[in-house]
C-alpha cells in the first residue's frame, strides 16, 4: 500500500478534502483504514446494522470524503425481509456469502441478480450515471469539483467520456487553479486517450503533466507546483 503513502501529507499540508476512485477493489480503502485516515464513503450503520449507502449529503466531521465512482467489489443490492420500507446498497466484509446473506444479517432475503454494484465497460458508462446509486456518485464527482481548485489526476486514461466532460468543464471555471496529471507515458496516454484529452484538456495552461508511477511521487513534487496558489 505504499504507493499510497503521499495521501498523508497532502491532508495534512495542503489540505486535501475528497478522493475521486475509479477501482472498484479494495485497495485504497484497506489504506485509508489502516493509516486510520477518518473518511465517509456514503455508506452509515443504519438502524438494522447495515452499512447503507445514504449519499454524500451526511458527510459531516470527517477528515476526508471518498467517492468510488464506479461502484465496488462489496457493495451489494438487497432485498430485505417483508415489512421493511426500504431495499438498501449495503457494504459487507471480505467473508460475506452472497447466496446465504442471512448469515450477516437475518433482516437481508436476498441479493438481486448476485453480482456487486459496479459499472464496468467503455461506452455505456454515461448511461450508466444516469441511474441507481451511479447517479448519485455522478452528482457527488461534480459537487467535488465545484469547490476543488488544485485536481491531481493519476491512474486515468482519460477514456470515459462523462468523466473527461466534467474536467473539461472545470478546467474553465475561475475557481479552477491547476491540474495536475501524474502518467508514465504521456505520448501514450495521447494516443489512447479520447479526442477531448488533446482538445480541452491537455493544451490548457492550467495543466502541469508529471511523467512517471505515482508511487515515486514525492510530496516535495506536488507542493513546488501547487504552494504559490495554497
């Protein structure tokens, strides 16, 4: 998890406030979790013990909001037993058995369609934030960049066209200050990258690009480019 490790002094100095993911794994989470990094992701124990996802609007006393866009590998639809109001996303541990749910907990009946939630694919993901708990991730990502000035972007191809139009858009606003892309090939990335990555993106004076993998990436390297608009 080291490759993680910048995230520390980046709350601590620059006061870094929200994590956008794109994984749907569990490696940056377990990080966040043994770092004892305090984040909301979404998801509250409700009052039948669940980790239900209830949106972004709870996120209070917090050190950091986490936002996995994507969806993840243990977040699961439920169908909970007759007489309860409501059918939430619920997160569940590593050991969850998903076709004996009970076993976690007697108030769940079952998992709908037995698969995680997660949007996977290339061309239909702007579909795909249209609906479900997506929609709801979607409006959080834009609600992050409406109050970010500083964006570090590492691990994107900039292949997802929802993705790369809400950058777009921030890249233009007066709020917006630098963006700063950490890539080990950027000729590459230029080659496969969506049309919009060369057209609104890569050209703005805003954009500072970092060759290399960001587990070598020093905070010492971000701050020299951000500690003049800090």
């Amino acid at each position: 998890y080291n490759q993680f490790n910048i995230i520390g002094p980046l709350i601590e100095k620059t006061n870094l406030k929200n994590l956008i993911s794109l994984n749907h794994d569990l490696v940056l989470d377990t990080f966040l979790i043994k770092n004892k990094i305090n984040y909301y992701d979404g998801f509250i124990k409700d009052s039948l013990n669940l980790d239900s996802y209830f949106g972004f609007d709870k996120a209070e006393n917090y050190e950091l909001k986490f936002c996995k866009l994507h969806g993840s590998v243990n977040w699961f639809n439920s169908v909970l037993l007759t007489g309860q109001n409501y059918d939430p996303i619920i997160k569940v541990p590593g050991d969850f058995d998903i076709e004996k749910p009970e076993n976690y907990n007697r108030q769940i009946m079952t998992i709908p369609n037995l698969a995680p939630c997660m949007l996977i694919g290339t061309f239909n993901k702007m579909l795909g934030y249209l609906g479900d708990i997506f929609e709801s991730l979607y409006d959080e990502f834009k609600n992050t960049l409406s109050v970010t000035n500083i964006l570090i972007i590492s691990g994107y191809g900039f292949g997802d066209k929802g993705i790369n139009t809400q950058i777009s858009k921030w890249l233009i606003q007066t709020h917006s200050k630098k963006l700063i892309i950490v890539h080990p090939n950027f000729s590459q990335l230029s080659l496969q990258a969506r049309g919009s990555y060369e057209l609104r993106i890569a050209g703005s004076e805003k954009v500072i690009q970092i060759e290399g993998n960001f587990e070598n990436l020093t905070f010492d390297r971000i701050y020299s480019n951000i500690k003049n608009i800090l």
